[in-house]
C-alpha cells in the first residue's frame, strides 16, 4: 500500500510518515508529560516511558487526521505528503501504539493510569473535523491535552493527585487558551468562509486578542497566587516575569508573530517552572 504522494520507496515513505511529526507542537505535550512526573518527586523510567509515548501517539494521531481532513475533505490544503490510505494506515497504527501503551500503564500502575490518558487520544482523533468547529472546543482542545498530560505524568508516578498538579494543570490550561485564541485569528477569513467558530469569528478580531491576553494575564496572576500561598516554589516568579515580557512584546505584533513569539515563550514558561520545581533555587 502507497503511504507517500510524492515517491515510492524506503526513502519516501520514511519521509511521509515523518512529516507528521511537528515538533513545536509535539514537544510541549511531551514535556508536559515529563513535568507531570517530576511533580511528582519520584520517577519510574517504565511508567513515565509509557506515558510519553502515548501522549507523542495521540498527538501523531491529531496530526494524521487534521492532514487528512483539511486535504481531503475540506480541501483546505494544496498539497499532502500521505496519500488516503495512508493516512488511515498511520491512524491505525498511531491508535494500535496508544493502546499498547494503555495497556501498559494499566499492567504497571493501574486502571486510573490507564482512565486518566485515554482522553488523549479522544482529543486527537475529534480535533477536526468535530471539535475545531466550535470556539470553546477549537480553543481548548490542545490546552486540554496538555493539562491531562501534565495530569497523567503526576499520576502514572503516585496513583494520586495532588493540589500542586490540578493548580499547574489549571494554569497552563488558561495561559495556553490564550495563545490558542491569538493562534487562530490568523486563519480568521479562512475560518469565517467555511464557518469555522473560532473564538476570533464569534467575537471579532480585537475581543478575542482582548480575550486571549486576559487569558494569559489571569493564568500568571495565579501561578503568583499559587506561589504566595506556597503551593508553588517561590522561584515560580521568575517564570511569571518571563513569561509577561514576552506578553507585552506579543502584544504589540499580528497574530502570525505574536503566535511564534507566545509559543516559544511557553516553552521559556515551561523550562522555568520545570526548573522551579526541581531545583527549588529560592527555597
């Protein structure tokens, strides 16, 4: 069966399957896995392993459909590396490894391992054409995973969860809203054509980068709020600050950089809450 459009062949078909493999959005989940474990202040390299994997399979899988939708369906797209089968070969491979790694986690943790990243896939596999068809789940698909990601990392490690991983979870849901309401308004005319109900489409352009900066400005007043009360280390601020100055710079751009900037900037959020966490400088 033909997996590339462009070519035949080992080569070709190594880079079709490659292709769905995006990094700037992939990388986040992942890490988010991996923050959620180190929440956790212990570490199972089998668990964890499991856990990363699914989470890189169920955002493979959202990849693969969103391709597949917006070429073949929609025909949003001028051109597509897979052809449709595929695209249906690598949804089911992408599925078959997320179960496998289910079925892990239910082996080594547990079947509330197991109930707490199947959601994963569900986002992935109903991103389009279902959820990204309505502003409250087109906006908070993506921030969900990573809050279940975050989550699940917390609870494949301690069979529990604690305040400090539904607060973090919570926080990068609302900061990560946010970058997704400046992330679609690029699309904004596109959008409106197919009547796609983004956030920017039900509330116009400037309400919804209005919208997305309070979104942000709010999860940083927690992560504040949270550091005070002592759920969070102190050194959390330093992430709140970084994170806000690449804000303000965001703000005075159009969506297409403030995204790149914003984006990036959440990796920097990331990195120093991460680092917050487990080194625990100012404590």
């Amino acid at each position: 069966m033909p997996i590339s459009r462009h070519g035949s062949g080992a080569v070709s078909t190594l880079r079709a399957v490659i292709s769905q493999i995006h990094p700037v959005f992939m990388l986040p989940p992942i890490a988010a896995s991996w923050f959620g474990s180190m929440l956790a202040g212990q570490f199972s390299l089998l668990t964890g392993a499991l856990h990363m994997t699914a989470i890189f399979a169920g955002v493979y899988t959202a990849h693969v459909k969103d391709g597949y939708v917006d070429f073949y369906i929609r025909g949003e797209d001028d051109d597509h590396p897979l052809t449709e089968k595929g695209c249906k070969l690598l949804l089911a491979s992408a599925t078959a490894v997320f179960a496998l790694c289910l079925g892990g986690l239910w082996i080594a943790v547990g079947i509330g391992a197991a109930l707490i990243t199947l959601p994963g896939w569900f986002i992935g596999y109903l991103h389009a054409p279902q959820l990204d068809m309505h502003p409250i789940s087109a906006t908070g698909g993506y921030p969900l995973g990573i809050a279940l990601a975050i989550l699940g990392g917390f609870y494949t490690q301690t069979e529990t969860l604690a305040p400090i991983a539904l607060a973090f979870a919570g926080v990068f849901f609302a900061l990560l809203s946010g970058v997704k309401v400046i992330d679609d308004a690029q699309d904004y005319d596109y959008d409106r054509s197919i009547s796609k109900r983004t956030v920017a489409v039900v509330l116009g352009r400037e309400r919804a980068r209005t919208t997305a900066f309070l979104l942000m400005a709010f999860s940083l007043l927690c992560v504040l709020g949270f550091a005070v009360a002592e759920v969070f280390p102190p050194s959390s601020v330093l992430a709140v600050l970084a994170f806000a100055v690449i804000g303000v710079v965001a703000h005075r751009t159009g969506p297409e950089l403030a995204t790149m900037l914003l984006i990036r900037g959440s990796y920097v959020f990331l990195a120093l809450l991460l680092a917050a966490v487990w080194f625990r400088p100012l404590s």
